[in-house]
C-alpha cells in the first residue's frame, strides 16, 4: 500500500470524505430499486453542497443532469462515491486521479472478498492509485454515515432526521455496520457521530480513521469491528492519541487461527493472533468486547457518562446485598477492586444506618431506605462516598418499584450532576419504574447499563482509558539509556545459547554463570570451579530446544557424572547435525521458571511476551503479549494476567519471588526488540529463574533466531 506524499496530504484528502464541498455519485441510477439509487437518494436528503449523478446511459437521475464521465463534471469533485460493476472500477479510478479528485468511496464487492480475479482487480486498483494524493476507501463496503457534519453515502441506510451524536464506529464488515446503525437509530439507544464501514482496507484502514476521530470533538467514544490490523504501530500510536479524546472499544474477529505455524521459538508460536492483539489493544487504552451488542451495551452508557476515565477502586451503593456480592466477584475478574472505605465515610453513613448496621463497601442501603425514605438515603450515601479520596466511581444497583416516585430522585440527580467522578448504574425491577429510573439517571449523566456485567465492563473501559492516559505520560517521562548491542553472527536460524546470552547480557539482562569448554575433562574441571551440583548442556546453533534431543543433564553431583554425560553429548552431536558444538556448565539455581521472548510480526510490530515457563508453554498457552516499548506499568500488567504467576507470591511454604527482577528482565528485553537490527526475529529466555526477593531474575536459556539478511 502506497501511502500519499505527505501526512499533511493524507489527512486532508482524508477529511474530504467526511467534509466534502462537492460530491459525485458515478452508477447513480434512475432504478429506485439500484444502489446508485439510494446512494444519491441519501446524500441529497443533506448534502448542501455540488451534487453530481454520473452515469453514461442516463440522462438525468432524481433531477440532477447525469453526466457520461467524472471528467465531464464541470468543476472540482472533491467525493466520488462509486457504486459499478467490480470490473469497471479500476478505470473509472484512474478517471478520478485525472480530475484530481481526493477522495474515492467504493462500495462495489468483488475484489479481495472474492478469489483470484477480484484479488488481481484490487491489487490493479491499488496501482491506480499508488503515489497520487486520491485517498480509496473500500471497496467492497457500506459507505459511511456522519451527522456532523449530515452525510451518508450508504446505499443500506436511509436517514430521517439526524441528531448528532458523541459515538462513532468503525467496522471493517459492511453489512454489519449498517444493521447496527439501523437498530441504534431505532431504539431508545444513543445518538451516532460517525459510522464507518471500511471493507477491505487498500488504503483507507483503521489507523486513519483513529487519526482523523481523535481530532473529531464530537466522537467521545469510539467503537471497531476488525477482523485485521494494517501496522500495529501506526494503530498504537492512533490508539493513543484517540484515548486523550475518547473511550475505545474494539470487536476483533477472525485471529483464532493465527499463529499456527510452525516456529523455531516458543514465543514465535505463543505470540501471534488472539494473545497479540488483546495485549496491543489493553495497553493502549482499548476495551476489547465478545460479540457485537456488547460492543453497543457497553457504548451507550459510555455515551452518557461526562467522566470517562479513572482508577479501579470503586464504590458499590446497592440495594441488594446479592448484587453487591455478585459485583465483587465480577471486579476480581476484570481488575477491579472494592475500595475501602474511609472512617470519616463510614461515620458518615452511619449517621442515617440503623444502629445495628455497620457501614462497609458494598454500601447496603435497602434497610437505612426503608428507615429514613428513598429520597434522602441515596442522596446522602452518594455524596458522602463521592467525596472520599479512596472512591474513584461508585456503582449504583437500585431496585425500581412502583411505590416510589420520581421526585424522590431529584436530590440524587443533582448529587450526581455535580459529580466531577464517574457513576455507573444498573437498576432493576418492574418495567415502567424501570424505564423511568433509567430516564431519570441517563439526564443525570450517569451510564446506565442494561445488566451488572455490562456494568462492570463499563467500569474496566474506564479503568482502561485512564491507565493508557497514564502510559502515555509515563513513556514520555522514561528516557533509556541508549544499547550498544554485541555484534551478531552472520546467516538465519538460531543462535547458540552461549552466544544468546552474552548478547541478551550486554542488552541489560542477568545471566547465569557459566563455562564453555570443548572436552569432558574440561567439563570436570570447570564444574568443580562452579560448585556441585551442576547442569550440563550440548550447545550449538543447530539445537534451537535441547531439551527435546536429550542434550540437558541436570543435577550432577559428582565428577564422574560430568564426565560421563559429556562424552555422551560429544558422541551425540554429529547425530543431530550439531557443528561446531560445545559443552556448557551451569550452576543448579533454584528459583520460579517463567518465559520471557520477544519477536517482530510483521503486521503488529515488535511484541514481548510473559508466561510461566518451561517445555509446556505453548500447550498450556497461560501467557501475555504487549508491544513493545513496555512501561514498568506494562511488565506489571502482563505478570498480573497470567494466572500460574501466583506463584510469584510465594506458596506453599516457599518465599515470595524477586518481582521487580522480572519486572526489569521484561524492560530490558523489550529494549533490545527495538534497537535489535531487523534480522533479529525473535528472542527468548526460556527459563528465567526468578529468585527470592532481592536475589534478582537469572536468564539460565536463552534463543535468537536471525532470519536471511537481505542483499541491495
């Protein structure tokens, strides 16, 4: 994909589509039962501006001249919204170059979506379009609909009249997108900025889209449907700039089947697909959903909300001690936590309880509301837990009876008008009283949900934006020291442990102590200067896991085990194809084996990866992925993640392990991911011992794997 000259350029033919002066429909037609039709059909019911039907067998479409060809259009076209024949699109592009038009909208299906031939017409629509300054949207979608400013080029949805709205969606599947929008404008939802159906990405991809909405004021929160991600990089870096503006939710399909190759590391395997993507989208502030009303549940409260982001410590105001029990469950889930609750809140709640109640979080408030009445108890609960430094957002789960009325709501409205901290609600109860608190809270700028998951899910959507506001800033504070990196070997495949780890060693990692030697009576003599007991490896760049091939003895004690062992693998290297191997002595370590590695994809950019180590990790697959560079906050988060680091904590009787260690093991790997020249793909530490505390995280194994330099 050939990108414009300039950003400058690309971003101002970008905004053509959605700010056009003049627009032409070319395969406007005078059949109402046409695509053509309604494409400018719906443009013409807000479209101020030039309004152009082209179409060479008709005279006139909806009272508009129709012209034979773009060229023919009198003027500057700055849209041309195309919707022909899949095999009439490449020329009628090259039309659109000719008259220097910005912006090409394609509806039309039948190129990368359908086999060989339409593969070759899309790569002959990217070569139109290869170094020109006209942006392609498409093909093979659904249009766009914006209401600020009022336009829709879609040939599915017809608008009425249009409010605008704060959400806006971008969805690589056509038909999808438009029967989101058609529901949500139907039902009592919320209002849409901008809803995007991009298709099949030869130029105009997600990163441009995130680009342009995040400097869209009106698009408070964003929401994708993607079944693929262009440049990771670029889509981070779009991601974080759109977080300092809005709430992000995102939709991934169609990644279960990547990764499945086969690979010469445990991290090429593990790192790939669904693992890489959910990491890349945690920490750059985006809330990843399960199906697509998800997507919509989780947007419409995000909507209403003034405050959309903030820490994980929350407040429950409930009227049901099962729900309250029910919502911290769900929090430990999605990390979030029950705050505690302050002495001066809990005397202050105290003063409308029944004395034989004791304050805590969840905040029960059934009894003190059947005591003192509705109207005061919420009001004076949310006030005081608002108020509370330990409170970040409360989650509010009131029961909806007919018996009480609306006016007893007024005080906690304006309680909660006034709140400079999120407020989250999910009512419950009779239908009419429902639709009445959910009325009520809704102007109040509180998000109300439609079930306490979604609840929490939007809680964790806040949560997540504010730890990506702060990554940003922490990225921004961190200035690392610059690597001077060992040179490398020459040629592809892997490199042999002993080399690894000297060069993961002069990147800043802690290696274990070890000895290289050629025979085994050198063998003997550098365990015995080690210490006993020891390890023995065969070493060589052809043995990528040695475990597998019976070159690791572990645990000898005494001399004549070393010696033994060696001549083994010595006898045992020209089997396995093994040049110029040696042997290796290492101390026995005692510590927690985890896996750290790092590898470039080609789509998602540099990634590191954390798991429990050893030979089972791919079949276990208890791992996290982030891009790199990591913050500490990052290499924090991929260890809370992965649920064998309990361990970590220390367990049965064993002592807590040296986190920060690891925490600086995963630093200085994602360093030397970004520094490493292109030929590294991948490297690994398999396993990384981490200590007791303070006794530091040990690298005992260690993988490179270099692909072919290219030659100019």
């Amino acid at each position: 994909m050939t990108l414009p000259v300039s950003t400058a350029e690309r971003t101002a033919n970008l905004r053509a589509f959605f700010e056009p002066t003049s627009i032409a429909v070319i395969g406007a037609s005078p059949n109402t039962a046409r695509g053509g039709h309604r494409i400018l059909k719906n443009l013409s019911c807000h479209f101020t501006g030039e309004l152009y039907a082209v179409n060479p067998n008709a005279e006139s479409v909806l009272g508009l001249k129709s012209y034979s060809s773009v060229l023919d259009v009198p003027g500057e076209v700055d849209l041309a919204v195309v919707f022909i024949p899949a095999d009439a699109v490449p020329a009628v592009v090259r039309e659109c170059v000719e008259k220097s038009v910005k912006a090409v909208c394609i509806e039309s299906g039948g190129f990368a979506d359908a086999g060989p031939t339409g593969e070759r017409l899309q790569t002959e629509l990217e070569q139109v379009v290869a170094g020109t300054t006209t942006r392609v949207w498409g093909p093979n979608c659904a249009g766009y609909v914006s209401t600020s400013p009022p336009l829709s080029t879609s040939f599915v949805v017809t608008p009425g009249s249009f409010e605008p709205g704060n959400v806006s969606f971008v969805a690589q599947s056509g038909m999808m997108a438009a029967a989101l929008l058609i529901q949500i404008l139907t039902q009592d939802r919320f209002q849409i900025n901008k809803a995007c159906s991009i298709g099949n990405k030869c130029d105009v991809d997600e990163s441009d889209l995130l680009e342009y909405l995040a400097e869209d004021a009106s698009s408070e929160v964003i929401a994708l449907y993607l079944e693929s991600v262009q440049d990771g990089p670029r889509f981070a870096t779009a991601c974080d700039r759109a977080a300092t503006r809005a709430s992000l939710l995102a939709l991934v399909g169609g990644l279960s089947q990547s990764g499945a190759e086969v690979a010469l590391s445990h991290t090429g395997s593990i790192a790939a697909g669904e693992a890489a993507v959910a990491g890349l989208l945690r920490q750059h502030g985006v809330l990843q959903v399960e199906d697509f009303m998800e997507l919509v549940d989780i947007a419409d409260p995000l909507s209403r909300l003034a405050v959309r982001a903030c820490g994980n410590s929350i407040a429950v105001l409930t009227f049901s001690g099962a729900a309250g029990v029910v919502a911290a469950d769900l929090f430990s889930r999605r990390g979030l936590r029950l705050t505690t609750l302050s002495e001066r809140t809990t005397a202050r709640l105290a003063e409308l309880y029944p004395s034989w109640l004791k304050p805590q979080n969840p905040v029960d408030v059934w009894s003190t509301v059947e005591l003192r009445g509705l109207e005061r108890t919420i009001a004076h609960s949310l006030e005081v837990l608002l108020e509370d430094d330990a409170v970040d957002a409360v989650l509010f789960m009131p029961l909806a009876f007919d018996f009480f009325a609306p006016t007893e709501l007024e005080a906690f409205v304006r309680v909660a008008q006034r709140s400079t901290k999120p407020i989250v609600a999910w009512p419950f109860g009779e239908d009419e009283p429902l639709a009445m608190w959910r009325r009520t809270l809704r102007e109040a700028n509180v998000g109300v949900c439609r079930s306490l998951l979604t609840a929490v899910r939007v809680l964790e959507a806040l949560v997540c934006r504010q730890r990506a506001l702060e990554r940003v800033g922490e990225l921004e504070r961190e200035q690392a020291a610059p690597l001077t990196l060992l040179p490398l070997p020459r040629g592809s495949g892997t490199v042999a442990e002993d080399v690894a780890k000297r060069i993961l060693a002069a990147a800043g990692l802690t290696t274990v102590e070890e000895r290289v030697v050629g025979t085994a009576d050198e063998a003997v003599g550098a365990a015995a200067e080690i210490g006993y007991p020891v390890v023995l490896k065969l070493v060589a760049a052809e043995l990528a896991h040695k475990t597998e091939v019976g070159a690791v003895r572990v645990a000898l004690a005494l001399a004549a085990a070393v010696a033994e062992a060696a001549d083994e693998f010595l006898a045992l290297a020209p089997k396995l194809g093994a040049k110029n191997a040696r042997l290796l002595i290492q101390p026995m370590i005692d510590g927690v084996e985890t896996i750290i590695g790092a590898r470039r994809d080609p789509r998602l950019g540099p990634l590191v990866v954390f798991g429990m180590g050893g030979i089972f990790v791919e079949t276990i697959r208890d791992v996290s992925v982030r891009a790199a560079p990591l913050t500490a906050a990052d290499a924090r988060a991929m260890i809370d993640e992965v649920r064998g680091a309990r361990v970590l904590e220390g367990v049965r009787g064993r002592p807590a392990a040296d986190v920060g260690a690891l925490v600086q093991a995963l630093l200085a790997l994602s360093r030397f991911i970004l520094v490493a020249p292109p030929t590294v793909v991948e490297a690994e530490v398999n396993p990384l011992l981490v200590r007791p505390e303070r006794l530091g995280a040990v690298a005992v194994d260690a993988l490179i794997v270099l692909e072919k330099e290219e030659r100019s």
